[in-house]
C-alpha cells in the first residue's frame, strides 16, 4: 500500500509543478485585458477631448451657414424694398419704403457683426479641433499596436497553456481513482494550484502547522491527505540536498 501511495505523491507532485506553472501563465493571460484596458482608458479620455472639441466646432460651422442664408434673405429683403421705393406714389409709403430698408440694413449689419465673430471664433475652434483629432489619431495608433502585440502575446500564453493542460491531463490519468476524484474535487473548490507541500510541519499552501499525527501519516505514506485548513492536497516536501552517504554528492530523493 505505501508503495501505491509514494508513487501517487510523484504523481502529485509532477501535477503540482505543471499547476504552478498553468497557474503563472493563467495570472499573465488575465493580466492582459487589464494592460488593454489602462490603454484604452488613456484613448478613451482623448476621444471626449476630441468629440467635444468637433461637436462645438459643427455648431460653429452650423451656425455660420444658417447666418449665411439669414444674409441672403436679408439681401433679398432690402433689394425688394429698394424696388419698391421707385414704385411709390406717396410721401407716406416713400417714407415707409426707407424705413423698412433702414430697418433691414440695421439688421443685416447685426448679422454681419455676428458673422465675423463666429468666423474668428471658428478659426480658433478649428484650430482646437485639428490638434484633438491629431493627439486622438496618434493615441489610436499606440492603442492598436498595444493591442496587437497583446493580442499575439494573449494567443501565444493560450497556446502554451493548452499545451500544458495537455500534458498535465497525460500525468494525471496516473493518479488512482481515489486520489484522481479527490484531486479533481480540490481543483474545483481552491484557488491556485491546488496541490501543495508540506514542509517542517507546515502546509505551504496556508502556512498552517498540521497536526503531528497527520504530518507522520504523509510522510509514512499511509494516504492521500488534504489540508484541514485551506483543503488542499498534501505532498512531503522532497529532502533538501540530502547527501549520498558514499559519494559524499546529493541524491535526488531517489
Ligand atoms: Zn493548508
């Protein structure tokens, strides 16, 4: 039975390196759409300078081409009123005539002021707007190369964890059926690599000190055991550089 055992805990234990290492790779893959998204976040706050920038800048541009036909009808207005003034008959609608032109030049000279400030106004707009739209362009272009090198980095990292699941996967049809669903039902309730070593007494998983009589259990090999307090499984710590007592060099634990 020990025997079993012992070679169940290599089984964990080569399970447990390629779970820290799918782990690692996990922490970098998840790291990615974080990275994405402080990118994302600065050309975010560039677009709001840009589209406020371009939306006062229509209104400016809308405004001027509305004066524009204003003018027009102002222009229309004074022409037809001078006609009439050549038509009249009387003192009376002679005076009205001139009035009525008097009052549409007043007018249009009013619109003319307006004009010529929205034209300046609109200069420095379009000057506000050109500068927004080139720092919005240029942060897109340092955005989509983000982007891409995350995006290749992203597919590499999936590439190199399927292939490590894979082959954890292989390892694992090792395991007996007793310790394949225990290991199996710990992977599913803890978070990180959810075989651990204890060592000197203590799970390194929790850093907990485990009871005597269970630490004397797995290092004697008597079962599969878990941590009573984070629940992960437990495999004996290999020796630190124990020493082959006839070459004088470290043995591997073998
Ligand atoms: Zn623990």
């Amino acid at each position: 039975m020990s025997q079993g055992v012992e070679s169940q805990y290599q089984v964990l234990a080569d399970i447990k390196k390629l779970d820290e290492r799918i782990f690692r790779l996990q922490i970098s893959i998840n790291n990615i759409p974080v990275e994405l998204s402080k990118h994302e976040k600065v050309l975010g706050e560039k677009r709001v300078v840009f589209e406020e920038a371009k939306a006062i800048y229509d209104k400016h541009t809308k405004r001027l081409r509305e004066a524009e036909q204003e003018l027009k009808i102002f222009e229309d207005k004074i022409k037809k009123a001078e006609d009439k003034l050549m038509e009249v008959k009387t003192n009376d609608a002679y005076a009205a005539a001139n009035a009525e032109i008097s009052n549409q030049k007043g007018e249009k000279s009013k619109l003319e002021d307006e004009m010529l400030k929205l034209m300046a106004d609109l200069d420095k707009e379009t000057e506000k707007f050109k500068q927004s739209q080139d720092q919005f362009k240029s942060e897109e272009a340092v955005f989509n190369e983000h982007k891409q090198k995350l995006d290749a980095e992203n597919e590499t990292l999936q590439e190199q964890l399927n292939s490590l699941k894979q082959e954890k996967n292989g390892v694992a049809e090792k395991l007996e059926t007793a310790a394949a669903t225990l290991y199996s039902r710990v992977s599913s309730r803890v978070a990180g690599p959810p075989v651990v070593e204890v060592s000197q007494g203590m799970c390194t998983g929790c850093r907990i000190k485990i009871r005597p009589q269970l630490y004397n259990e797995i290092l004697g090999f008597t079962g599969v055991k878990q941590c009573p307090s984070c629940g992960k499984i437990l495999i004996p710590a290999p020796p630190k550089a124990a020493m082959d007592p006839v070459s004088g060099m470290p043995t591997n634990g073998a």
